[in-house]
C-alpha cells in the first residue's frame, strides 16, 4: 500500500492536493439545489455535500463554501428560508454541471444552462423539472464554521416529488432505479449498480440479504 503524511500532502501542487482530498472521502449524492433571490430570480448551483441529519424531524444539510466561493445560494436560502434539491439524472449532467459555473448573481442558471424551473405546492423555491427525484426544504440553522469559514445550512424537508414506481413497498426509494447520479471529487460523475439491500443487523446474528419485491 502507498502511505502518504499529512506533511507530505502538504508540499503538493494545490490543484493536485485538491483533487486527492475532495475524492478522499469516495462517493457522494450530487444535487442541484434551486432558490429565488428577493426579487424572485431564480438560481440554480450543484452541490455534493449533502448529508442526512436526521428522519423525525426530518432534516437534511449540506455544507457551502465560503460566502466569496458560492454567494448566491445561500444569500437566496437567507432572504426566503426555502430551497429545493434536486437529484441529477444522465440525460442532463452536462446541464447540472455547467451550474458550477461563477455566473453573475443577475444571471438566471436555468436560462443559462437550458434546464426548466417548476414551481410546486406554493414553494417559492423552484424544482427542476428534469429531475425524477427532488424535495423542498425550509430553512432551520446555518451553522458557521470559524475553521474554515464554510456554512453548514440545516433544513426541514416541506414537500417530496417523486416519479411514479420509486417507492418500494417498505418505503425505500430507488435512486437506482430513477437512475440518480453519484459523485467523486468534483467533476466526476458515477452510475450506480445495486449490490443489495440487508435485514437490519444484530449481534451474533448472520446478516442476511433482504429479498427483493
Ligand atoms: C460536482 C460539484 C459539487 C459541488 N459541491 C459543492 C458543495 O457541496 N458546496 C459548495 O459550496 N459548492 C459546491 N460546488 C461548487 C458550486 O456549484 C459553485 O460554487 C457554484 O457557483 C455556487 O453557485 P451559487 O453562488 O449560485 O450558490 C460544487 C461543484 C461541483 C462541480
């Protein structure tokens, strides 16, 4: 095995040490999240830093990066405490990660990228209607982190869309099935292949593997 020291990771080039730490960590979700701006101008950004918090309540976060890295989403989360997140299917990936790009708060993502603004159930937050899985949230902590001045943005999911024949009969939703992408790094981008789902584990017990409706 290859040993590397936090010493010697250090001394690399940024772009290269970049790339090694950010896919450290292996795959992601990968989203795009839609917000409004005061004056109700929609924007559209990818994240993959999306973590579950908890199912009652239920609660999702993700982590932003610094505020002069990515302005516009969480000034948008700000101002109207409501966003949407939005799994990324194959057919528009090229789309969702043009989103990444520094556009001008005054540039609309779904314009410039050519993927479609729904609005749903009252949210002020817009969906993109490309995509087969997503959710809205209302805004309930953003968590400062002094370390290194990124944001933990805590929500409480409000309303859910799925495509028709997701929900399994426990509840289980499949993302593989929807095709939902995964991520490393950040510009890789990964299809899944199921491997199977388990009873829930308990000591001294063989684990099994759960049949399949
Ligand atoms: C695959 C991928 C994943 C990303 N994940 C995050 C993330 O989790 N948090 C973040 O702040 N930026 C992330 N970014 C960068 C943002 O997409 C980028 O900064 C974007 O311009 C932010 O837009 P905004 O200012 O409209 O919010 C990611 C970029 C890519 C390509």
């Amino acid at each position: 095995m290859h040993y590397f020291s936090i010493n010697e990771i250090k001394e690399w080039d940024r772009f290269y040490r970049a790339n090694f730490i950010n896919s450290l960590q292996g795959f992601k979700p990968v989203s795009l999240l839609g917000t409004v701006n005061e004056k109700g101008q929609p924007n559209l950004a990818i994240f993959s830093n999306i973590v579950h918090l908890g199912a009652d309540p239920a609660l999702i976060g993700f982590i932003n990066r610094p505020i002069e890295a990515a302005p516009h989403t969480l000034h948008n989360i700000e101002v109207t405490g409501e966003y949407t997140i939005n799994h990324i299917q194959p057919s528009f990936i090229k789309a969702a990660h043009q989103t990444s790009a520094k556009y001008p708060a005054e540039q609309n993502e779904f314009t410039a990228t050519g993927l479609t603004p729904i609005f749903l159930e009252n949210c002020k937050a817009p969906f993109v209607a490309e995509s087969a899985i997503k959710y809205a949230l209302q805004l309930v902590e953003i968590v400062p982190i002094t370390h290194n001045q990124t944001f933990l943005v805590i929500g409480t999911i409000t309303h859910v869309f799925l495509e028709e024949g997701l929900v399994k009969q426990d509840g289980f939703i499949d993302a593989h099935k929807a095709k939902s992408i995964t991520s490393l790094g950040i510009d890789g981008y990964y299809s899944t292949e199921p491997i199977g789902r388990f009873e829930y584990a308990k000591p001294n017990k063989e684990v099994k593997k759960l049949l399949e409706e």
